[in-house]
C-alpha cells in the first residue's frame, strides 16, 4: 500500500473520530445525558481507535521497510520522498485537532463528575438534617436522627 493511500485511509478514520468526539461533546454538554448514546458512542470510538493504532503501524512498517528513520523526521522525509508532504501535514494536523478535542471531553467528563460529587454531598447532608414521612412531607425535627435504630 503507498504511503498516499495509507495518509488518505488515516485522514479518513481521524475525520470519523473528530466528528465522534464532537457528538460526545455535545452529549457531555447537555442538560440531560442519554447514557446509552454516550455508551454507543463510546464504543464507536474505541473500535476506530484501534484501526487507527493498526493502520499507523502499517504506516510505520513501511516507513522503516524502506529505510527511513523512525520518528516524525523519518515520517516527514517519506512523505516528501513519496510526493505527499501535504496529506502528512494534514494528517498531523488532523491528529491535533482530534487530540484537542479529546482532551475538552475529558474535562468536561472530569466537571460532571466534579458536579455529581457536590450534588450528592448536598444530597447527604440535606438528609442528614431532614426526615422525611411516607408522603413525602418534611416532619417536624427536634434534633438529631436517631442512627441506631
């Protein structure tokens, strides 16, 4: 396989991925989160994941196959050697950007859980200092709970 077709292939798995990671944004973002579309989606990327790892192997076999250093020097004289420096740099850019992306969705993952940690403290502590009846109604406290019960 050429080193062309091996960028096109990858350039193609990154844009999957990009746009992936934008409806997981988008998913994080909202109000309600539907889980089971973020589980989907989830999966989704780590299968492209592995066909991007497997396909920039292959790209790294032949890189070394046909003597070129390993490491982004070696990769950028391939690409120059093969007449497709662009699809590299779009490729790296391409990655960046992907990267970018993952990075904002693992800190809106980290403020979620932050939230649902403060969330549930709050939730504890209001139960802490309020019993409720049957119906659902605040009774009357006249001091602390009673634990042992």
């Amino acid at each position: 396989m050429s080193l062309a077709k091996l960028l096109k292939e990858q350039q193609q798995r990154l844009s999957e991925f990009t746009e992936l990671l934008m409806r997981e944004r988008a998913l994080l973002a909202s109000a309600d989160i539907e889980s089971e579309t973020l589980t989907e989606v989830a999966q989704r990327k780590q299968g492209l994941l592995a066909r991007l790892e497997a396909s920039e192997k292959l790209r790294q076999g032949v890189q070394q196959r046909l003597g070129y250093a390993d490491g982004a020097a070696g990769a950028h004289q391939a690409a120059l050697d093969a007449g497709c420096e662009e699809a590299w740099m779009q490729t790296l850019e391409m990655t960046r950007e992907a990267q970018r992306l993952n990075t904002l969705n693992g800190e809106l993952v980290a403020l979620r859980m932050e939230q649902n940690t403060r969330l549930l403290d709050f939730i504890h502590q209001a139960a802490e200092k309020t019993v409720y009846r049957a119906s659902g109604r605040v009774a009357a406290q006249t001091g602390r709970i009673n634990a042992s019960v």
